[in-house]
C-alpha cells in the first residue's frame, strides 16, 4: 500500500494503471449495460476526455457516467448477477458508512482513500462514480427550492460522515465554515442520524418530479449547479457513439449544448495550474500489481 501526499502530482506510470483499472470498470459496466439495453452517457470531465481527447483528460483520474433514473434503477438490480463477482456498489442504502450522493461502482482488492473520505470509515476502492439524473420540476420557482432540498441533504449526508471537510475558503470565514462543519457533525453523530436516512431524504426530494415529467428536464442533483447542468431528456437521444481510449462510449447527442453550459468552451485546455485531480492519500491496486 502506498501513501502520497495530497500536494503531491501523480507519477505518470501510477496513473497510467489508475487509468487501466477503470478502464477495466468502465467495459465491465458497458457490457452490462448493453446486455440488459440500459441507457448510460459519458458526463463531465469524461464527456470532455472523449470529444477532446478521445480518452482520459490527460491529468483527470475519475470516469463519470450518466443514468436516468429508470435504468439506474434497473442497473441496481442486475448489478450482482452481471458484475459482483469482481465489484462492488457503494451506496448509503447498501452500506451504511457511506456518506455521499454519488454512487460508485468499486474493483474488489484495491484501495483509493482521498482526502475527502479519509474519515469514512466503508471500503474504498478504485472506483467509476454514477450519477443518476432525474427530472426537475416544471416552473423556475419550483427548480430552485427542489435544487436547494438536495443541496441541503447532500450536504448534510457528506457531514455526518466528516467533521472535517475540505474547506475552500481561507482566513476567517473559513475557521468559521471549519468550526461550524465539526458542530454540525457533533449533533448529527449525538442523535445516531444514519447516511442512510439522510440519503433517503435526498432520493425523495431529488425523485419528486419523476412521475410527471411536465418540464421535460433532467438534471443530476449531486452537484449545486444541477440547473444550470440541466437537459432536456430528448437531446440526450439517439446517444453518439464515441472513442474513448481503447473502447467505445455513449455521449447526449446534443452533447455540445450540455458541455458548453458547464464549462463554457469546453475544446480549449485549461490553463496548467488549473489541471488538477482529485490526489488519493493512499493508492493500492491489489492483484493488479
């Protein structure tokens, strides 16, 4: 097992086989998938990777997917049969010391501890991050309080698992942030709430608007900009077929108005100082080594 400092830049040959054993996740997933004809896109950084470098953003370590709720749903309950064998799913309703939205699908016998989890106390393994979109709700108003109930319970969820959350703010405003997050998590650990009754209150205000589909909308509610990040279900049809390292990935067919909407332009690199990652504390690829 080896431990890096969080300031530390990835060896180029670590995250070269970071990226090998994902890639291993993400053909694993798109076989099930397309056994099972469930719908999944290529979101985010991994959109991105695959319209502007036809793989892995060169200083990128995660893989994030896209599902609507209905075949997330169904991904759920074919997940074992197809892909427990080698993985597991990490979720608050699966494992209870699991205190975040995002779920991840983990390769059994490795390890990957962030500085963001180090203080959860489930398993943590090289992972790819699935993020189930669902339908908002119709009027601007409507939107907005929907958007702040799962920002709310998300927030709430990450903090029962950490006192100590990387705060982005120096100075201060950031001790008082610091002081608040660990008195927040005081009381939340004194009254035994459990990730898993803070998830369900998520799922509940993030799923509300899924039976009628009036705004014709989805969004993923993990993050707080979840309505600017909003598309409509349509043009995530028929998904775009893409090269992504070695294998092929869905991408929304309007792909171009959902990546412009979060990221501006979207084919210009970024500056050099701001090509992070998310550096792990502690890396261990198991039987991969």
């Amino acid at each position: 097992m080896k431990k890096y400092n969080r300031s530390e830049k990835y060896k180029p040959e670590v995250l070269k086989r970071l990226h090998n054993v994902q890639l291993q996740i993400l053909s694993d997933f798109i076989r099930a998938c397309e056994k099972y004809e469930l719908s999944y896109f290529a979101v985010y950084g991994t959109a991105i990777g695959a319209v502007r470098h036809g793989g892995f953003i060169p200083w990128d370590d995660d893989i994030d997917v896209g599902m609507l709720r209905r075949d997330y749903d169904k991904f759920l309950q074919i997940f074992q049969k197809e892909l427990g064998e080698k993985y597991n799913l990490l979720t608050p309703e699966i494992d209870d010391r699991y205190a975040c939205t995002v779920t991840h699908i983990q390769k059994k016998g490795t390890k990957f501890v962030s500085e963001v989890s180090k203080d959860l106390k489930c398993e943590q393994c090289i992972f790819m991050d699935i993020f189930p979109f669902d339908y908002v709700a119709q009027t601007k108003k409507e939107q907005q309080k929907q958007a702040r109930k799962t920002t709310f319970w998300g927030k709430i969820l990450f903090l029962v698992g950490t006192a100590n959350p990387v705060i982005p703010y120096e100075g201060v405003f950031g001790e008082i942030m610091s002081i608040g997050c660990k008195c927040i998590h005081f009381f939340l650990k004194l009254f035994r709430v459990s990730p898993r009754w803070i998830y369900k209150k998520y799922i509940k205000c993030a799923t509300a608007y899924n039976a009628e589909k009036r705004s014709g909308y989805v969004t993923s509610f993990e993050y707080m900009g979840c309505l600017k990040d909003k598309i409509k279900e349509k043009e995530l049809f028929p998904m775009k077929k893409v090269r992504f390292e070695h294998l092929e990935v869905n991408i929304p067919a309007n792909y171009h108005e959902f990546l412009s909407k979060v990221y501006g332009d979207y084919m210009k690199l970024p500056p050099e100082d701001q090509r992070i990652n998310h550096m792990p504390l502690i890396i261990d690829f198991g039987d991969e080594e």
